[in-house]
C-alpha cells in the first residue's frame, strides 16, 4: 500500500465522474483514461480494516480470483491517504455488462444465460470463494461471453469447498432483490437451481428459487 498525497490525489481525479457517493464523501470514481479508483474509510477505530484494509483485500482478492481463471478488476495500484482518512484501490474495470443491466435490456443476452450463471456460482462455492455480496449487480458478462466479478471487497476465499449452510446463506442474498428473483425464475421451473446442483453435486433445495 502506497502512500498518497492529496496534491497526488487531485492530479489523478482531475475530470473524473462520481458514480457512487454518500454523507462520508465519494465512494467509486470513473477516471478520465476509463480506470477506476474505489475509496474505503475505516467505519469504527478498532476492526479487522485496521490491519487488512478493505482497499488491499480488494486488490488481494482479484489476484486470487485471477489465479483461479475468474474475470475480475486488474489492478493498478492501492494507496492510502491519510490527510483524509481513505485507503484507495486503483483498478482497470471488468468489461462487459452486469446481468441487471442485461435483466434490464440494456443488451443482449444469451439465450442460456440462467444456466451459465448457475454453473458459475457452482464452479465458485466449489473453489471456496464465499461472496458475501453476490447478486447480479455484481456479474458481469464480459465481451468473450465469461462470467466475472466485480465490487469484490467483501468476499473470502477458503481451501476448501463451500458448506451447504453457506451457499444457503450466499443464495438468500441473491433473493433479497425483487427483480432479480422474478428474473432468475423468468422460466416458470427449476432451471437454475436444477443446473446449480447438477453442476455442484449437491443435491438441496435452493428456497426460493424452486
């Protein structure tokens, strides 16, 4: 994590657009060159932030992802700015579009999209990642027709594959969205949660999805 000076922070920002902020300030920022810089702020003194900051798990994480052949965002560099009390990740974006941008025609999507998905999420709990903010905001289909992730802080990698308790937890997340829900049951049956299982070995019920 490199040291960042303000001067150096508003050099790099110059014609940059928000795209996410709230009361604490800006959150994610589009650059002028198409890269992206996300910043994180430490929300109590004493937590797990303090000594693995949201910034580096964000960079740990892509580069774990990446050694297991899931598209995520490259990145570029991580900083710290303590005249404002940020941890920075500077990254290249994942190209493509999220499935709630093709959920909402804002593309075209393949036709077996649901399945892909399903065996995407089983080829993730299998390798052990636990996302803890999977849903479909945060899948991105990108321009050779693969899977990926973005927003990827908040995600844990273990040696092992998923405990069911866990892939419930991580699917009821899923559900929590309306609209995702009505679109991941589009067909009427049990298209995705029969691909999940066929492509996990696991043999459970997904509540919700059938």
């Amino acid at each position: 994590m490199q040291p960042l000076s303000p001067d150096r922070y508003r050099h790099l920002r110059e014609g940059a657009q928000v795209i996410e902020a709230d009361s604490h300030g800006e959150k994610v920022l589009r650059l002028a060159d198409g890269n992206y810089i996300k910043l994180f702020r430490r929300k109590r003194l004493i937590s797990s932030a303090l000594f693995w900051p949201y910034a580096q798990r964000f960079a740990d994480n892509a580069r774990r992802l990446e050694q297991l052949g899931v598209p995520c965002p490259r990145i570029i560099a991580v900083y710290r700015m303590a005249a404002l009390q940020r941890d920075l990740v500077y990254y290249k974006p994942l190209p493509g579009l999220t499935l709630r941008q093709l959920r909402d025609g804002q593309g075209e999507a393949p036709a077996d999209l649901l399945e892909q998905l399903a065996r995407f999420i089983a080829e993730l709990h299998k390798a052990g990642v636990y996302f803890r903010s999977l849903h479909l905001g945060n899948v991105v289909l990108t321009p050779q027709g693969k899977l990926g992730l973005i927003d990827i802080a908040d995600l844990s990698i273990q040696r092992w594959p998923l405990l069911g308790s866990q892939r419930l937890r991580n699917f009821r997340h899923m559900l929590r969205d309306a609209r995702d829900l009505a679109w991941l049951r589009s067909d009427g049956d049990s298209r995705f949660a029969n691909t999940y299982r066929a492509a996990s070995g696991r043999q459970f019920r997904l509540p919700g999805l059938e």
